[in-house]
C-alpha cells in the first residue's frame, strides 16, 4: 500500500548514528537503559567481529560475565536449551540458554582467546550443534526480537549494521544500586575508555527513521495505538522542529489509496516546510480520532507514542482548522 513519493528520511550524522556506525564497524559502544525501572549498562561489540583483544578489553572493562546475544530461533537451530529453574519452570526463565564453549580450538575455554573462538563460532550461519561443548564459559543470552532489553537490542543493532545477528555483551559491576551514582559511573567509564554511548530508546528511533524511507510504511508503536502508517519529509534528528500531521482514521474504515485526496493536504504542509511526519490511521477506536483533524487537547499520548517511537520529542501538531498547531 504504496503511493508516489519524494525523496524522504534518512539517517543523519548525530551520536545515535556514530555509536551504530561505530558498532558495525566491530568497535565497542556502551549501551543503556533504564527502560526497566532501574539502570544498567553494558559493553556490546557485534560478535562476528570480536578479535582476542577486543574481548580481552570487554573482560576487563566489565564484570567479566560475557554472553552472546541471539534469537531463540538461532539458540534452537544450536541445540541451546532454556536453563531450568529449581522448580523446573523454563518460562520464568526465558532469558538465559546453557553456557557453551567452542568443541575444538580452544583450552581451557576461559582466555580472551577461547572466548573469541567461541563468540565468532555462534555468529557464523553454518555452526552445527555438535561443534559447540555445554557447559561452557559464554553464557548465551535469547533475545525477545521485537521487544525491549539489552538483548534484543543488541540483536536489532546487528540487523541495522548488516552484521551476523549474534552481539556480545558485557554488562557493566557498579559498587551499588544507587541509579543516579551508577549512571554518572557509567559515563565517566565511556569517556575514560572513548566509546561511544547509545541509549536504547535511540535506538528504536534510529531503527524506526531508517525503515520509512520516503514511502508509506508500517510503524508499530508502544501503547493502545498498535499499528500506523507513516511518512516521512527531511532528515529527523539533526535539528529543527518537525510538523507533525495525524489522519486520524482507524485502517478498518478505508484503505490508504482511498484517502489520497484528504491527505495530499496534510503531505504538502510537512513537505513544503521540509522536515517531518504524515500518520495515518491507527488500531482500536480509543486512539481514533475524526477524519482529517486532530485536537491540540486530545489524543495527545497515542501521538507521543508515535513520534516518540522515531526519536522526535519536539514538534508542531496540525490540526485541520489550524494548518499550523503546536505542541
């Protein structure tokens, strides 16, 4: 469900894209997150790139406790089951597989050196089963494709970078849980080692803007507002406040090409002002809003959802009687 376009989005020159283009380049960013109510920091580095000495540097650098990122088709496909809890319920558990080592070239399975063979057997597509030995020294980390943790982004950075979609990560031992200390740690520990720091959330965001292109696409987005279809004008994230225009007809009651009238309006307002987004549609009749018009007071958290899904967080709302409302 495609129209003719111009030219649309891309990713620009920002920290969010120097810490990704660093990334699949097999240098080392620190990632964070404080998605989950507390913070936590972790060295990542693509494994299909991992070399002696940048494992040794993840070792030292970190807790020492190195897993590798994959998707539990990939943890399947290696015959790496679910750890058991006491109870034996593998469900509550659903984040960690068994620990492994290469079967051959390695000692002890516990050196930089091991831990390397063992990293870069995981991320080649044609390792079987019977070439890894359980248990071992790198713990293997399943990602919930799609969903959030450092896992799952970890995998996602491997797909936006072209590299082996298995990363290892090293999270990061902090003397406390005290967040505020923690983070401040954290930062000092990125500028003293110059690596490059990348916040989840930006990466989302970073995923999101260079799917759209110019086009008509998919946009799936926290929250009650489910799917959308967006597009994209200029190059968000380097600058400028965007427009933001919302059509705000739920799919099931009219498909996209049969709207194309009534959104020509809102493509060329974002368009001739260069830098912004078009929505269309959403998924449940508590985000749906009247056709061709958005209140500046209302609907306001599904819209956050959306423009907060590409990193936007400064913005100008048009509304059908104002061509121009702000946020």
């Amino acid at each position: 469900m495609r129209s003719p376009t111009s030219k649309g989005t891309s990713i620009g020159s920002g920290p969010t894209s120097h810490a990704v283009d660093k990334f699949g380049a097999g240098g080392a960013i620190l990632l964070v997150d404080d998605s989950s109510g507390f913070f936590r920091a972790d060295l990542m580095v693509a494994a299909d790139k991992v070399t002696p000495a940048t494992m040794a540097f993840l070792i030292e650098h970190s807790s020492g406790f190195i897993c590798a990122a994959m998707s539990g088709a990939r943890a399947d496909r290696l015959d790496l089951p679910l750890i058991p809890r006491s109870d034996g319920d593998l469900v509550a558990n659903r984040r960690f597989s068994v620990a492994v080592d290469a079967s051959d070239g390695v000692s002890t399975g516990i050196s930089a050196i091991d831990r390397t063979r063992t990293v870069n057997l995981l991320a080649t597509d044609g390792t079987r089963p019977d070439q890894l030995s359980r248990p071992g020294h790198v713990m293997v980390l399943r990602a919930d494709v799609g969903g959030r943790g450092a896992a799952a982004v970890a995998v996602r950075l491997c797909r936006i970078t072209g590299r082996a979609a298995v990363a290892v990560i090293a999270p990061l031992m902090f003397e406390g849980n005290d967040d505020v200390e923690n983070r401040r740690s954290a930062q000092s520990l990125a500028g003293a080692l110059q690596v490059p720091v990348l916040r989840a959330a930006d990466v989302y965001a970073h995923e999101n803007s260079a799917e759209l292109g110019g086009e008509w696409r998919s946009l799936v987005v926290d929250g009650a507002c489910g799917d959308v279809l967006v597009r994209a004008f200029g190059r968000l994230g380097e600058g400028g406040t965007p427009f933001v225009g919302v059509f705000g007809r739920c799919p099931d009651h009219g498909e996209l090409e049969r709207s194309r009238e009534e959104l020509t309006e809102w493509e060329t307002i974002v368009e001739r002002h260069g830098l912004g987004i078009v929505v269309f549609g959403t998924s449940c009749q508590n985000c749906c809003v009247p056709t061709g018009s958005v209140s500046p007071d209302e609907h306001l958290g599904s819209i956050d959802s959306i423009v907060g899904a590409l990193g936007i967080t400064d913005f100008r709302l048009l509304t059908v009687r104002t061509a121009s409302g702000s946020r």
